[in-house]
C-alpha cells in the first residue's frame, strides 16, 4: 500500500446541519477550526497488484462471511463500504457517527506496521452514555464498531514526524430486501 500511487489527499468540510464535502486545499485552510472534518488521505482504487489488500476486500464480500456476520449481529447483513485511509503527520478525522447507508457496525482494520504511541491516531469510540473506548492502532488488529443510535468514533490526529496509519474501514448494514 505504501508504494500505490493511487493516494489522493482529501480534505472534508462539515457543514452547519452535519453534512460533509469535499472541498480543496484553500477552501480548507480557508475554514474556521470547527468547520474541518477531516484531512487524510484515501486509496479509492487500489492498485491490481494489491493482491492481500484486494483478497481481503473480496472475502469480507462472500456470502459465508456476510451470514456469519449475520449471526453474530442477529439479523441478515450486506456490505456498504469500504475506506482505505493513510493518516500523514497532521491528519485526523473529527467526532462523527456513520449513520448513515443504513449502516449497523463497522470493522477498522490497522495495516501498518509500527505503532509509536506519541504518535496518536488512536481510535475512540464513544457510547451514548458518554463512556470511551480508546483503540491503540496496533498493527495487524481490528476494532469493531457499532454504528447505532449516539455511537460516535473520531481518529486523533497524527503527531508523528514521519509515520503513516494505514488502515481499512469496512461498513456493513441490514440487508435490504
């Protein structure tokens, strides 16, 4: 993934009803704090020789794992989406909940290697009640996420001098008829 030459920065902007857009470089900058969503970047199409990244992708699709997700969630499940993220020095991802595409939980998968922990983007998922989780990225782990009613989740941005977080977010939802 490092070496992919497909990484775009991407900029968001949320706007006063919670929406979000994308939005350049200046119109970011641009931006009071509160208003900047999230600044990484994304890998929209991996390369064809990405054959682990794309391998993985594929079995999250088969049928076998969509009805054992099923199971363990207790009703029938389909897949939404999927965002391959690389946090830089600077990026983050502010407070939001993905509800969304009907979307019920979410896999985070951290594809790095290394973890210094100085350097943040530690994921922290928050229950309605207020109470945290905080996800140390630890390579080669997964976080699952509920993506229901007041569940929000937010990346810490990355204060690293030259380390990336790579990882893969994976969003499923009740299947639809």
């Amino acid at each position: 993934m490092r070496r992919d030459l497909n990484w775009e920065t991407e900029r968001w902007r949320l706007d006063e009803v919670g929406g979000v857009h994308l939005v350049t470089e200046a119109q970011f900058l641009a931006l009071p704090q509160r208003e900047r969503f999230s600044w990484s970047d994304s890998l929209r199409k991996p390369s064809p020789d990405a054959f682990a990244l794309r391998g993985l992708l594929s079995a999250l699709r088969t049928d076998a794992v969509l009805q054992r997700f099923g199971t363990v969630h207790g009703s029938p499940v389909q897949y939404r989406t999927a965002d391959i993220a690389r946090y830089r020095p600077g990026h983050y991802l502010r407070r939001h909940d993905d509800l969304y595409d009907g979307r019920v939980f979410g896999l985070v998968f951290f594809l790095h290697d290394a973890w210094p922990a100085c350097a943040g983007t530690r994921l922290v998922a928050e229950k309605p009640d207020g109470r945290c989780a905080v996800v140390e990225p630890l390579p080669g782990t997964v976080a699952v996420m509920r993506l229901a009613g007041e569940h929000h989740h937010q990346v810490e941005p990355n204060h690293s001098e030259g380390w990336d977080r790579y990882s893969l977010a994976v969003h499923f939802g009740e299947r639809r008829a």
